[in-house]
C-alpha cells in the first residue's frame, strides 16, 4: 500500500497498489489509544480533577471517556509488601469512607499495605498485619481491635500509643474547661504529654501521674447512692465522678504497660532510633489526609470504583511503586478481567422447565388454548 493523502482528523490515508483492488484504509494503533486512556484515567483516579475537566483536556466528551474507563475500573492494583523486611516503627490506623473502612499500614515515609473490612475489628486487623514482618515497635491510636491483632500476628513487637489520641480521649471526657480541681488537674497533665522528649521528664509526669492518685483517691472513690427507682439487683450506687476516674484509669493502664513513653527507649537494633515517633501524624496527616482529599473530590464515585480510585493513590505512595502503566499492560488493559465476567442470564432464558416447575423469566401472551383449571367461577362463594 501506499500514502493516500489524510483523513478529515488529520490521519495518513493508504491505497492499495493493485490497480484491481484500490483499497483505502487507514492504520489503526490500539496500544497507543489505550495507553492514553490509562495515562488519562490514572490521572483522574489519583488526582482531584473532575471527570468533566479530564475529558476537556482531551477534547472528548464527558460520557465519552466514561466508556473508555469502563474495562479500566477491572485493573487489579498490586498490594503485597515484602514479606521479609523489617521496619524500625510501623504506624497503623482506619479511615472510613463510603466502600467501607479502609486499614492501612505505613512507615514514616511510604505505605506498606491496606486493608477493606466494614469495622476496625481484630480479624480486619489481623488480615492487614500476617502479610508484614514483626516490626520493632508498632503505633497505633488505641482500638481493642488492632491490641488484639498485634499480640496474635507480633507478639514481641512493642507498642507505643498515639499520644494525641491519648489526649483526645481525656478532653472528651474532662473537656478543655473543667470545673473541678481534679478535672484540671488530669486534663493539665495530659497536655504536657506531646511536649516530653526526654526520659527524665517521662519519668517527672509519671510521677505526678502517681501523686494525683495519691491526693486525689478520696475523691475518685466518693460514691452516689441511686435512686430507688433506678436501682436494679447488685448495683444501688454510682461513682460521684465517673469522669475523672474514668480518665485517671486510662492514662494509668497505658503507663503500666509501658505504651507512653516507648519512642524513648528504642532498642539497640533500631537503624534510626532518632526517628522514632509518639504520634500517628505521619499517617493520619499524610496518607489519610490525601485518601480523604480524593474521596470528596470524587464523592460520586462509591462502591468498588471508590475503592479502585483510593487503591492506586496508595500504590502510588508506596515506596517502589511498579510502573502503573506496566500493570495495566499486563492486565490487558481490564479487558482479560472484562472476558471473565459471567452472564448471569442463560442464553435462552424465555424457556420453561417443566421437569422442575421452573416459570419463563418472560411470559409472550394469554394462551389462547383450553385449559380446564382457568374459568369463570359460578356459584355462591363458600
């Protein structure tokens, strides 16, 4: 064939040379229109950009390039951390959107793997941590879920709570005014929680943690009888300031077992003990901040596509992420996934079973033949 001129787009025209045929056509790359679609689509799942200012970038419409991502939502995206490398600290934590609650796991500087489950529960917890080595030591926010999952999947992994979070849960119950002495007194100790850098001010607020409990232990066990009406078998009182207690027990079990001050005490094998965090900030400000970010950008989106769009950004924030078009290629672009689709309606579904009594999804008219149980009933009614 030969150059025939161009098309109305632009496109190189060719011409058979055989007198006889006169053929025309034009050639066709689809390898190319379908790497500009996933560039296209990975630029949308990632970013924050409408599907509206996508499609003007392109110069297609909206509905348009909706139906060229429609085998492109099937990708799988790749989770598998290495199953063998061992981290200094590992921060963990849920964040809820509306697939579901996504679990995610994740150093100082990258993401490790995630997790979809409905709720932070243990076997959530459990699934996201077996694929991971044992880390040194482990930050969470403070879920029974996540406590249990780790002594089940890192039984020698230290833990560190997030001292944040601790905070968060005294000013929920003391508020960030409180009216009593020992209410201002508790909330005045967490705050300077953040604020300790070294092991003798751990030590110092340990200290005074146990000095409260000393002062104050006639007020933390002062009681209130309930009223008659109220009473049930076994309970006829209350404590008077369940609220304090409530905040005093708290910080006294995460100091008994030794999940405060952890960041201050790394051990000997730790490649970057100076690096070690009391926080979750890193994940929460960071990964989380960004999945949220995407999935209110994209608030339309809900279901699996919400997951697929919220799976590539953390693919992208691992920390050698496999080139994203690679993977679509070897995907074939979601058409493989697209052929393993089952119909779920038969070929013939108009078709009645009558061995089985099966009805026809589709009935075509009246039947028009004698049958002896369809008539007019007559008679008085019984």
């Amino acid at each position: 064939m030969k150059k025939n001129g161009t098309t109305t787009k632009g496109k190189t025209r060719w011409r058979c040379k055989n007198p006889d045929c006169g053929t025309s056509t034009t050639r066709h790359r689809p390898d190319q229109t379908h790497t500009l679609d996933f560039k296209a689509f990975h630029a949308y799942v990632t970013g924050t950009a409408s599907l509206t200012d996508v499609a003007d970038n392109l110069n297609v419409s909206r509905r348009t390039l909706d139906r060229r991502f429609t085998s492109l939502w099937l990708i799988d995206v790749p989770n598998t951390p290495d199953p063998h490398r061992i981290y200094d600290q590992i921060f963990i934590d849920g964040t809820y959107t509306d697939a579901g609650c996504l679990l995610v796991a994740a150093s100082r500087d990258h993401v490790i793997a995630w997790q979809w489950a409905k709720r932070e529960s243990a076997h959530a917890y459990t699934q996201l941590l077996h694929g991971i080595a044992e880390p040194l030591c482990v930050v969470l926010d403070g879920g029974q879920g996540a406590y249990s999952a780790i002594k089940a999947c890192w039984p020698n992994t230290r833990i560190q709570r997030c001292l944040v979070h601790a905070q968060r849960v005294i000013r929920r119950y003391t508020t960030s005014r409180p009216r009593t002495d020992a209410g201002k007194a508790i909330y005045a100790l967490a705050l300077k929680l953040t604020k300790i850098t070294t092991l003798d001010q751990a030590r110092d607020w340990t200290l005074r943690l146990h000095d409260f409990g000393v002062v104050y232990k006639r007020f933390l066990n002062e009681k209130t009888p309930l009223p008659k009406q109220h009473r049930t078998l076994g309970k006829q009182w209350e404590w008077t300031h369940l609220r304090v207690r409530k905040v005093y027990h708290s910080l006294l079990h995460l100091s008994r077992n030794n999940w405060l001050f952890t960041y201050l005490q790394p051990p000997p094998e730790a490649l970057e003990p100076k690096r070690w965090a009391s926080t979750t900030n890193s994940l929460e400000g960071g990964i989380n901040a960004g999945l949220k970010r995407i999935a209110d950008a994209h608030r339309g989106r809900s279901g699996e596509r919400q997951r697929k769009m919220l799976e590539w950004y953390l693919h992208s924030k691992t920390q050698l992420p496999d080139d994203p078009l690679t993977i679509a290629r070897q995907c074939n672009y979601g058409q493989d996934q697209l052929a393993k689709v089952s119909d779920l309606v038969p070929e013939d579904h108009n078709t009645a079973d009558q061995e089985t009594g099966r009805p026809a999804f589709l009935d075509n008219a009246i039947p028009t033949e004698y049958q002896h149980n369809i008539g007019i009933r007559k008679g008085p009614m019984q």
